[in-house]
C-alpha cells in the first residue's frame, strides 16, 4: 500500500525560482546571474511528451490484446493466483471487467514536484494485493468499498481532472491488482485527449510482467521500499517473496523511465522516485535499503525517506482474550506500536548520504522546491 506525504511546510509561489540575484557585494558592475534554484541540466526537460502519446497504432493493439490475455489468466502480481479473472477473483478479490475505486480527486498530499501548484489527479483504488499489518490507507486497501469503474469510466474520470482539475498529472494509488484495467483507460484516454503524464504509485509488489505491460504507459513510477529482511516482510506484510520482488521491480522501473526529470516550473515529468517509510526500531533495515539503491540501482536516484509512520490498521489491537477469559488480550505488532523517532529517520538519512545519494524530496531550507 503506498502511502501519501503531507507537506511540511506550504508551497508558496516565493518558492519559484530566483533566476537573478544581485551578488553579496554589489558593485555597479558586479550583477551576476545565480541560480537559486536550479535543477541540473541532467534532469532539465525543455519540453515533455507523455510516453503514451508516443505509442504506435500497432503497439496500443499489442497492448490491449495482452491485457485482456493476462485478465484470463492472472498471474500479474507475485501471488500468481492463475484465475480467469472473467469467472472468478483471485487473491485481490477484484474481477476483470472493473476496477473497484474509492476516491477520485485533485491530491496536495505528495511530494511538492508530483503535486505541483494545482494538485495530482489522483485516483485511489480499492483493495490490495498486499496485506500490510501497519497499512497507513487501510480503509481504502483492506476493504472494497467504492465503485466499480470500467475503463472507460476511468477514462471519462482522467479527462476531467486533467480539464477541470487542472492537475498536473493522473496519479494512479495503488494499482498493482487492476493493471489490465489501468492500462486499458489509459489507451482509452489517450485517444480521448489525455496529455498530461501517469504516475504509477505502487507498493513494489508487481510482477515483471506486469511493469512490461506497462511499458510505454507510465511517465513516472513511485514505488514504496518497504522492509528489507524476509522475516519482516514475512511478519508484517504478509508476503515473504516481498524483498526480492521490490529489488526486481524497482531496477525494471528504473529501467524504463531512469531517472527523475523536471520541467522548468519544478514538477516531475519522467522518472522514478523511491519512497521508504522509516518504521520503529527497524531503521537498520532501511539503512540497508539506501545501501543497495545507491550501489544496484543508481546514486542519481530521486529518494523520500519518510518520518511519518504512526501505528494503524492492526498494530496496537488486543488479541481475543484466552479461553478462560481471564486477562486483557496481548497487544498485536506492539514492536511497532509507537512512532518513529527523530534519530531514526536520521540514521536513515544519513546512511543515505553516506551510500552516495543526493537527491532527496525534502523542504529546502532556502525555500522553494528541493531538485
Ligand atoms: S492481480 Fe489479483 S488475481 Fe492476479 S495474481 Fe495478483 S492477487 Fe491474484
């Protein structure tokens, strides 16, 4: 399940950047242009076409075809569940012809270059094909409750966030279960008028085959790294193939897309940004995270170590009481029933830095977005 960020600080058009700049010293002579702000030229994008304006006629039938190849068989996610999702669900529970969806809206909750000035289109699907005990949108993934929308429902729906929302992109939340679905509304809404990019905002429990499909689709991947030891993933996530499948996954995004890119105006176009939720007590577990993203996947990757953990879903209820009854049940995942602390999510950062990595979504100090 992914999670959301809550801006720390507003984004205020003084955030822009200050392009010139009188030097610390002026002199009638001595006006010097300083980048305040600048994001480097490396990941500087004039213009950007989103990858599914690119598509061939020929690739979009591809693709359809495979979609619906893979709803009659699902294997699309690690628990390869090998139903013909047309007659009966799998694991996720959600069949072929829709998706199920809870909320649909512009979102200022993620990171400043994804929700930009007017807000991410985002879309936020219901069900999950984890089963994550700490689950942050547990409301949404744990149960079904929303709608069901075919693709063209979903289309209709992009259409209008990117007209009259105005957002900047169609932020898909949780999508891991519904990709035949997803990519089908999005070749639907590319032919509809959709020219803003797709954000794929995933938990890293997809299948490799699943990232091909979507292949050419997705703009920018935004993967959660969760836990780093198979016990834990085990224990708290309820799926031990977890670990292997988030290294596999996120090197196939990276893969793709590479690594982040801006437009001028400071919102993300093209790339992957990692999230990892620092969890209680397991911040050496995402001290080895940042090791191996800097040494397998890239120094240059874009990464949010994130501090807002709090104790949800499962963690912190009682057990029944026992058979006699005598006795308050046992507090359930009390080894994370707390928040995280400050000198946590340091060590983190910090093992960060020390692995080589230097671009973090983080407030920037001097005000304005953090490139
Ligand atoms: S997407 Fe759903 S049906 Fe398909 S393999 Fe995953 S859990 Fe099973």
């Amino acid at each position: 399940m992914k999670l959301t960020t809550t801006l720390t600080r507003p984004l205020l058009r003084s955030h822009l950047p200050k392009l010139l700049t009188p030097s610390p010293s002026p002199s009638p002579f001595s006006y010097t242009p300083i980048r305040h702000l600048g994001i480097p030229p490396a990941y500087l994008l004039d213009t950007y076409i989103p990858r599914h304006q690119l598509l061939t006629p020929i690739e979009v039938s591809k693709k359809r075809s495979l979609a619906h190849a893979h709803l009659q068989n699902c294997n699309l996610c690690p628990r390869r569940c090998n139903v013909n999702r047309y007659h009966k669900t799998g694991t996720c529970m959600i069949g072929a012809e829709t998706a199920k969806v809870n909320v649909i809206a512009p979102h200022r909750g993620e990171e400043p270059c994804i929700q930009g000035y007017c807000g991410s289109g985002a879309v936020f699907f219901s069900g999950c094909n984890m089963r994550c005990v700490f689950c942050q949108n547990h409301e949404i993934s744990h149960t079904l409750s929303g709608h069901d929308l075919t693709p063209t429902d979903l289309a209709t729906w992009y259409l209008r966030l990117q007209n009259v929302g105005k957002v900047h992109n169609i932020n898909l939340v949780t999508p891991e279960h519904v990709v035949p679905q997803v990519v089908l509304s999005i070749l639907e809404a590319r032919e509809m008028g959709l020219s803003i990019p797709v954000v794929y905002n995933t938990s890293s429990f997809d299948s490799l085959d699943s990232l091909k499909l979507l292949d050419g689709v997705v703009d920018i991947y935004l993967p959660d790294f969760k836990v780093w030891r198979v016990e834990t993933a085990r224990r708290l996530l309820k799926a031990e193939e977890y670990v292997e499948t988030a290294k596999e996954s996120i090197k196939a995004m990276y893969g793709q897309v590479g690594d982040l890119c801006f437009t001028s105006d400071g919102i993300a176009k093209k790339g992957v940004l990692v999230r990892h939720l620092v969890m209680p007590g397991l911040e050496e577990e995402g001290r080895e995270i940042m090791r191996w993203l800097a040494r397998e996947v890239s120094m240059d990757l874009y990464v949010h170590v994130m501090e807002q953990y709090r104790p949800d879903a499962y963690v912190g209820r009682r057990k029944r009481r026992n058979v006699e009854g005598g006795g308050d049940g046992e507090v359930r995942y009390k080894e994370i029933n707390r928040a995280v602390r400050e000198e946590e999510w340091g060590s983190v950062r910090e093992a960060a830095v020390q692995a080589g990595l230097w671009r973090f979504c983080e407030v920037n100090e001097k005000g304005g977005f953090h490139l």
